[in-house]
C-alpha cells in the first residue's frame, strides 16, 4: 500500500497541538474522505463518502454485497471519471452485462451511503436477510492463530498508522495467511473493497478464510461476508444484536473483541479448535 506525498488517502493540514501547557502549530497527515458517486448505464445508483483509491474494488463490492452482480463477468466496462473539482463527487461509470437485469424499484431505496453506515433507507429488516445462504461447516480454524492475528495485520495498516483515521479489513484464507488488506474511512467500504478484490482474483464467493475487521461487527459488515460466503467474521470490536442474529441465521462464526490475546464468540462456535 502506497505512503508516499502522492498518496491519494491522506493529505496535510495544519494542527495545533496541545500538551503539558505547551502549545505548536505544525502539518499533519489526515484521512482523505471524498464522495464516490455509483452510476450504472448513465444512471445515478448511489453516493458514498470514501477514502479515494482501490475504487474499482470498492464498486464492485459493493454491487455484489447488493446483490447486483454475482461475478467479475457480470461487468463488461468500468470507467472512473475524477471530479473536475473539490465541489464534485468523483465517480465510477458501470456497465452491466446484458444477462444482469437490474430492477431498480426492487432496491426499495436510492443510495445514499455515509461512511459510518451501510443500511441507511432500508424498507424492512426482513430485506436483510434475503438471500442469505448459510455456509456450509469447513475445515476448523485454530482459535490461537486468530487470536494472533490483529498484530500480524497491524504492519499492513500504512495509512492509517500515519493518519490515525482509517478503518481496515482484511481476508485471510484458510490457513489464516493474509491475502488482502484495505483501508478506508469507512468500515463498510473497507469491507467492499476487500470483496471487490475477490471479485478481481476470481475467488468470489470465497468459501474459506476469516473476514478481519478493525472496528465493531455491524449488521452490515456480517452481511457482506455472508454474501460473499466467508465462514469466519472477526471484529476488534462489538457485535450488535443484529449481526449476532444475521450471522447465527448464516450459518457464520461471529468473533468480538479481537484483541489483546482475547477474543468473545457470538456465534459458530463449533467452527473453531481449541
């Protein structure tokens, strides 16, 4: 992941610091968070506030945790257009294949993403759970090697160790071997984009491995990796209600409180060895 003075996901702005009664004003690295605008055939289907780059991952992630695609086949042209000002979402021009049938009134909403949410407008809870498969039992997973894996992913963390203002998800295959790592202001794009690189490499859904995430375990986040049929969510954070009920519905293993050699499971136990 690029650190360098052209990296698109962070910028210097001027901060005064404040400590011990000593006052300095000094440039400091920040989050980059800019508005992403979806288009599909010309046509406006969402706006989400990101951290610029890997976008293309992000799109289609983001398609397929909608349901929209299921495939990198299902999308035969991409096309990112920069805004041609500050003022201006930049955007992403889709072009789906003519097998996909997209029906825009079943969307039961026009996006309008944050980057703190992933479900706002939705019509009905029960919507969350449509199309659900629950993933089948796999090859269990050592409960001391996930346990262990916030500090192997930590080093990846680039931006974030430079910003402080980055969330990060990542997957690991079956053997917890990290594969990808993404970071983003937002915890739904990070994950997007995680499925959008699965997309690219052909291994979408992933069948195997353990979604890492930085921040809580929200309904959205479980559903994406439901969606994207990986076994095992693991979270730094707190689960919600919901996304225990979403992911014990799934057939998932839901893992809170990652951290510090210590870990809480919500559901799916069983797919975990002592």
């Amino acid at each position: 992941m690029s650190g360098g003075p052209s990296d698109p996901r962070r910028a210097r702005r001027t901060v005064t610091r404040i400590a011990a009664g000593v006052v300095r004003t000094e440039d400091d690295a920040v989050a980059v968070e800019r508005a992403l605008e979806i288009r599909i055939g010309g046509r406006p289907l969402a706006v989400t506030l990101r951290t610029p780059g890997d976008d293309v991952e992000l799109v289609l992630g983001f398609l397929a945790g909608e349901g929209v695609i299921a495939r990198r086949g299902d999308v035969t042209a991409i096309r990112l257009a920069p805004a041609a000002c500050d003022d201006e979402p930049d955007a992403v021009e889709i072009t789906l294949a003519d097998a996909v049938r997209l029906d825009w009134t079943a969307l039961e909403r026009h996006f309008a993403a944050s980057a703190a949410c992933g479900l706002c407008g939705r019509a009905h809870l029960a919507s969350l759970r449509a199309g659900l498969t629950p993933i089948p039992p796999g090859p269990p997973i050592a409960a001391a090697a996930l346990v262990a894996l916030p500090e192997r992913l930590r080093e990846a963390q680039v931006t974030f160790a430079a910003t402080g203002g980055l969330h990060a998800a990542a997957w690991c295959d079956a053997a917890l071997a990290p594969r990808a790592l993404r970071e983003d202001v937002g915890r739904h794009n990070a994950v997007d984009k995680i499925a959008g690189w699965l997309i690219e490499a052909g291994r979408y859904p992933a069948d195997e491995g353990v979604l890492w995430v930085s921040g809580r375990a929200g309904a959205e986040i479980v559903l994406k990796a439901a969606r994207a049929l990986i076994p095992v969510l693991a979270a730094v954070g707190a689960p919600s209600t919901l996304a225990v009920d979403l992911a014990a519905a799934a057939a998932m293993t839901l893992v809170g409180f990652l951290r510090e050699g210590r870990m809480n499971v919500y559901a799916g136990a069983e797919r975990l060895a002592p």
